[in-house]
C-alpha cells in the first residue's frame, strides 16, 4: 500500500491501532494500573513483552500519542515526557556519564543551557559552539566526546544549525547526534534527513500548538548502533543494538525518573496534531509576511528571521525546511524606543511567554527568558536589550501587521530617537 502523506497519516493513525467501539480517537486511559487474568501474563510484561503495568512508565493513551509522533518523525520509536524538558533531562542524564564531553549548540533554549549546568556539575564536560558551521563542532571534538546536541532553528535569535554537516561529522565518528527539532517540528524538518540518533520534540509547542498542554518526546530514528557505546546498561543490552538507547531512556529516564505525560494531556496534544501541517504553514506565511513589513520600518533596527535574504543562514533555511523559515523571529526597535513601551502597546499580540501557539505572542527576551543568564552569556548568545522575542500564530495576517504599525506608530515620540 502507497505511504499516506503526513496529515492523512496523523489523521487516521489511531483508527489504524484497532481502537475499541471504532472510536477515532483513541480514548483516554486514566488507569494507574493494568491488570492481568493470569499471573504469568504479567509476568512476562514485565519481562519484555509488549503491554502496560503501571502507568508511571506509559498507557494506551501515550502509547497512541507516541505512535503519531514516530510517524511524523520517520522515526522507529518514541517516548513521551511530561514536558519537553524532562525529555532532554532523560537524554541527558540517562545517556551521560561523569568525564564525558557533550558538544553542544551556543545558540540554545534558555531553560536547556540552565540544565547544562547541573551536567557540569554532575561531572559531565559540556563545550559550547557556533553550530551553524560544522567545522566549528569538528574543531571541539575530543576524545571523550560522546554527544552532539543542537537545535533546528534557534531562539530568539533564529540561527540554524548545520544539521547536516554536523550529521555527517557525527556519522563518521561515532558520535550520538541529538536534534531539538522544537521549532521546526516533523512538518518542516526530520532529524532523520540529517542523520539524527534521537530526536526530541517539545509537545507543548507546535505540535500540541493551542497552547493548553505541555508534553515531549524523544524519538529513536534508528540510524545509531549502540553496541560500541560505552554508557548502556548490561540489562538493556538486549535485542537489536540500534534500539539500546531509547530502551535505556525509557528505563532510566522515564519509570525512574518519572516524569510522565498523563493522559489528559497526552489527548489533548493528539488532538492538536491532527493540524500541525495546516498550522505550522499559516504560522509560517505570516511571519514571512510581517518580517517583510518590519523590515525596513522606520521604528526596526533589525529582523531577525531566516526568511529574509540578508540572514546568514537564508538559502540553508530554504533547503532544509521545505521553503517555510518557521514562525519565530526576533526584532530589535529602532534606538531610543523602549521595548516596554512598544509592547504595551499592542493588542491583538498577547505578551506571554511560551512559542508555537496558535495566537501571536510576544516578550522582551532579555528580561525574561534570557534575564537569569546575566549580560555576558546573553552577549555570547546575541541577545541585544531591546530584542524582542515573537512566535507568529494564525491569525489574521492583516491584523497582525496593523497590530504592530500602530504600536510602533504610537510610541511616545519623547521615546524615539531624535525625534
Ligand atoms: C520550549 C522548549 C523546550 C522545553 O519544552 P517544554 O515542553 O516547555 O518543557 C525545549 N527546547 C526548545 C527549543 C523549546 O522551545
């Protein structure tokens, strides 16, 4: 049978697992725990076999979830976490031992570059790099270098990774490659295309994408063998090796470290990724289209956006993520406009932290997100006092830009610079 497409795929990925009663949604499975007829039934489970025990460590409800994700990702298997955050935790953690090195993006959420910290910490060598060429990550590579981790598309200030030369460089030296493919998600881009060994994804953001459900997601593109990998448990060093290391996050990450996504949530972001394609392209369009607008104004210093042809990694964007540039841009007012002032003034656009909703959401990234790192990693990173951070949604693409002309137009001329 001919591969369905990527929606249509989603669309009827739980008709397909046999749901009960023909339901086509898979129905939500609150129970802690799965019972068996026959003890040795439950015996076998938790010795191997397919099926639930305890809901710490998944349910029908997560399961079907993960099943769309791995679909959407190309992958082999995934596991769902409470949040994107624990997912990255559970790879981290689970997959690093004290004296080994991860190289990792300098471009990073803030939250993950808090996080490695506590691996410095724990004893683990973390080395930060311009990502956006590979021959900087070649360059840093040592001998207990273990993990390569970036993003897709960083926030806020919209650098892109050298996805594929940095898989290619990981590929010929046995390095775990870990792509955060939260701003891009599955619709744009696949880890897989690039050579990823896992693939995280923030549930919470376009996938879930109405901004009522945290999640996230590791998934396994089965492209790495784990056998020459020093760090995995004898006790999961079972079955075929390129599937150790997902086995050992789902052990070690999720029943032991328990941050599990409830059903509740897990539905509700199911839900929401049935339109993940439609979504993400309106999102997509109307960044484009606001990026052109705020180019140039008068009140914008500077756009970032990989949209726009003057971004240093433009044509990279075009190529990799099927012509769309994603929906998140960073702009730094005109001098001598205050950020506060301007984003007082808006409207339609909510100021909230959080990205990938369906509405437009804007914040002044240095004082929030980025306040807790200090002025001399926020310099490293690029991020300028007056930057603001927004996350186009879906509406209305007219009402958006006059949402921003009249703020811009409205800021207190005693605010503008030599006016
Ligand atoms: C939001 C985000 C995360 C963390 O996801 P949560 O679900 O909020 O924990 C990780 N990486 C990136 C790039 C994000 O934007």
């Amino acid at each position: 049978m001919k591969k369905n497409g990527f929606t249509t795929t989603i669309l009827h990925s739980d008709r397909r697992l046999d749901v009960e009663h023909g339901a086509v949604h898979k129905p939500m499975h609150p129970s802690s725990e799965y019972a068996y007829a026959q003890s040795r039934e439950l015996a076998a489970v938790f010795q191997g076999k397919a099926g639930f025990t305890y809901a710490r460590q998944g349910t029908p409800t997560t399961a079907a979830l993960e099943a769309k994700v791995t679909a959407m990702e190309d992958g082999v298997a995934t596991v769902s976490f409470a949040t994107g955050m624990a997912a990255l935790a559970a790879i981290f953690t689970t997959l690093l031992r004290r004296g080994d090195h991860l190289l990792c993006s300098q471009h990073i959420f803030g939250n993950t570059n808090s996080l490695l910290g506590t691996l410095q910490e724990l004893g683990v060598e973390v080395t930060l790099v311009d990502a956006t060429d590979a021959r900087n990550v070649a360059a840093a590579v040592q001998g207990n270098t273990r993990m390569v981790f970036t993003e897709t598309i960083a926030n806020p200030g919209t650098q892109v990774a050298d996805l594929m030369g940095i898989g290619q460089l990981c590929r010929q030296s046995g390095l775990v490659y870990v792509i955060d493919n939260t701003l891009t998600s599955p619709w744009l881009f696949k880890g897989r295309d690039a050579g990823a060994a896992l693939v995280m994804n923030s549930l919470s953001k376009y996938i879930g994408g109405h901004g009522h459900a945290l999640g996230g997601t590791v998934t396994d593109t089965g492209l790495f063998d784990w056998q020459g990998h020093p760090n995995i448990f004898e006790a999961y060093r079972k079955g075929p090796s390129t599937s150790w290391g997902l086995t050992q996050i789902k052990k070690k990450g999720l029943r032991d470290m328990g941050g599990t996504l409830a059903a509740e949530p897990a539905h509700r972001i199911a839900v929401g990724a049935e339109t993940l394609a439609l979504r993400m392209d309106r999102a997509c369009a109307n960044a484009l289209a606001l990026a052109r607008h705020l180019q140039g104004h008068p009140g914008i210093a500077r756009v970032h956006y990989p949209g726009l042809p003057g971004h240093a990694q433009h044509e990279r964007a075009g190529q990799l993520f099927r012509g769309r540039y994603g929906a998140l841009m960073g702009i730094e007012l005109a001098e001598g406009i205050d950020c506060f002032d301007f984003l007082d003034r808006l409207s339609v656009v909510v100021l909230a932290t959080h990205l990938g909703d369906t509405r437009t959401l804007a914040l002044p990234a240095a004082h929030t997100i980025y306040h807790e790192m200090g002025p001399a990693r926020r310099a490293q990173m690029g991020i300028a006092d007056s930057l603001i951070r927004v996350s186009v949604g879906i509406e209305d693409e007219a009402d958006l830009i006059a949402d921003f002309d009249a703020a811009l137009q409205a800021c207190p001329p005693a605010s503008k610079a030599g006016s």
